[in-house]
C-alpha cells in the first residue's frame, strides 16, 4: 500500500473509502507513521507533551488525532455544501461502526484507527457524540443558551479526551467525569481565543443568554468593539474556564504518570491562553493570542518536575 502526501486525509472523502480485507502488518505500520506524521505536524504542543508515553500508545494517539481532525476538517476545509457535508458524517457514523466490528478500509487514518478502537475498547459512542459536535457546525450559525455550549463542546472536545482515558486505561466514572470537563475548558478556551475568527465565518459560539446577561449586541461583533461589558463578559467566561481548569487537575491524579504528565502539559498550556487574553486587555478583535514557545518550555519544565516525583510515588505505590 503506497502513503499518499500529508493532505491525502483532506483528499479523500467517507463515501470514496473502500475495504480493504487484505492489509498486512507492514501497512498497519506505515498507517500509524503515517497518522504521527499529522500529529507531529499539526497537534505540535501536544505531540511534544505526548512524548513520554508508551510508543504504541502514543501512536495510538496520533491515531485517534488523525481520526478526530478528519471529522473536524469537513466544515472548513472542504469544499462541500452542508447538505453534502451532513451525507458525508453519516457514512462515517457507518463506518465507525464497521470499524469497531473489525473491518478495515483503504486509507491510512481509518486503518490506524480502527485498530486503536479495538485494541482499547474505545465506546463507539463517543464517535457518534463527535460526528454531531460536528454536525452543529454545519448549520447553526449562533448558540443560545449555556448548556447548548457546553454539549458543543462536550461533543467536540470531551470525547475525545474520553476516548484517550481508554487508551491509557483509566476509566473510573470520576476519571472521565473530570476528563470531560477538561475537553470542555479547552474548547471554551479555543471558543474566547478565536471570537474574532469565528465571527469572520458567521459563527458566534457565546450564548445569546449570557450575551444578554452583559447586555453584549451584535454590533459590538461587527464594530470589532471591546466594550467594558464585553470586558466584563470576557472575564465571566475566563473564570468559568479556570474553575474546570482546577477541577480537571484533581482527575490528572487518576492517570499514569507519562500520561498525567502528557494531559498536564496541553491543559496548562491551553490554560496560558486565558493569561494571554488578559495581558492585551481583553483586545481579541485587534490580536489573536498564542503562548509563546518559551512559556510552553518552562510548563514543560514545570511538569517534567512533577512527573519526576510521580514516578518515584508510582514505583515506590504502583
């Protein structure tokens, strides 16, 4: 089987993938390098926090990466409409089906990936709540209320944090409950720092409850304006995220060390963005915000410390 380039996931969409019954060991592996490709390249803080897993789970979670961002990448980067794209994630809803019965198809992230979904028992579930994630994307242009907010990003990110408790084979209902308020705080975290971005693609992922709370208009979206409620909105949120924040470090415990280790570093990384919005005063319509590379190497150092001392505790109490 011959890897096509990078963008061959972008290439080649549900309805065009075949089975292919007669995939070899030596396919599988070229599948897994091919996922860790797209996980280097595009996932690259947390590839970088991933590095001191086992090799064959973090293969794993290159895997279910490639298979996520594949799911992700058709309302954005895909020229279909939405009718064609909701036809689309409903012959990938089958094929994760298929997928999880053990068969296999000719593309390298589905091969990959259903052989990650079988090999840790990964609830099928939690692909479907993804594909629906996705699917809200496709028509609803504005969000109502908080808890429309948090199933969005329950569906978009939580799962897949949930996905990757089984991998690493933490599963205790207290360990996934706190793995999925991480997904949420992450996305809320993704949703403040691209307010201006998604605004340019007609998509206001605030709720129009909480807008109303702070009496937020949508001509304070299409002035670009920071107004002092939206100041005032903008930390409201930023608390909100912080305080999921807190309580997913409390489920971090639960995990192996390299794992723990792995989830800290993304989180704490993801949780500088909120540091960021504050050091520009709240002024997300002139700059988007990153964490610079140097404060991701001194959370690296930060955590590398802690997971030092986890490992001491986990051979001295495995």
């Amino acid at each position: 089987m011959m890897i096509r380039g990078e963008s061959y996931h972008l290439d080649v969409i549900p309805s065009q993938i075949r089975i292919n019954d007669k995939r070899t060991q030596s396919d599988l592996n070229r599948a897994y390098d091919y996922c860790m490709k797209l996980f280097n390249k595009y996932a690259k803080s947390f590839s970088f926090a991933a590095r001191y897993l086992e090799p064959q789970q973090r293969r794993s979670i290159a895997a279910l990466y490639g298979f996520c961002r594949l799911a992700d990448d058709f309302v954005d980067e895909i020229n279909l409409t939405p009718k064609q794209i909701d036809e689309e994630l409903n012959v990938l809803a089958k094929i994760i089906t298929r997928l999880s019965n053990g068969e296999t198809f000719d593309h390298p992230v589905y091969h990959a990936f259903g052989d990650t979904l079988m090999k840790y028992d990964i609830p099928v579930r939690y692909l479907y709540e993804l594909l629906e994630g996705v699917r809200m994307d496709i028509y609803r242009q504005e969000i109502h209320t908080q808890e429309e907010l948090e199933l969005y990003c329950f569906r978009v990110a939580s799962t897949v944090g949930l996905s990757m408790c089984h991998i690493w084979r933490a599963i205790h209902p207290e360990t996934l409950q706190r793995a999925a308020e991480l997904g949420i705080a992450m996305q809320q975290t993704n949703i403040l720092r691209d307010i201006a971005e998604d605004y340019n693609k007609g998509r206001i992922y605030i709720p129009a409850e909480t807008r109303k709370k702070f009496r937020i208009r949508l001509e304070d979206f299409e002035t670009r304006k920071i107004t002092s409620n939206f100041k005032y909105l903008l930390k409201h949120e930023i608390a909100n995220a912080r305080a999921k924040y807190a309580l997913a470090e409390i489920g971090l415990r639960d995990l192996p060390p390299a794992a723990s280790f792995t989830v800290k570093v993304a989180a704490r990384i993801y949780a500088n963005i909120l540091n960021e919005i504050e050091k520009i005063d709240y002024q997300i319509f002139k700059k988007r915000v990153y964490v610079p590379k140097w404060k991701k190497f001194w959370i690296s150092f930060q955590c590398r410390r802690e997971y030092l001392h986890d490992m001491k505790e986990f051979v001295l109490h495995p």
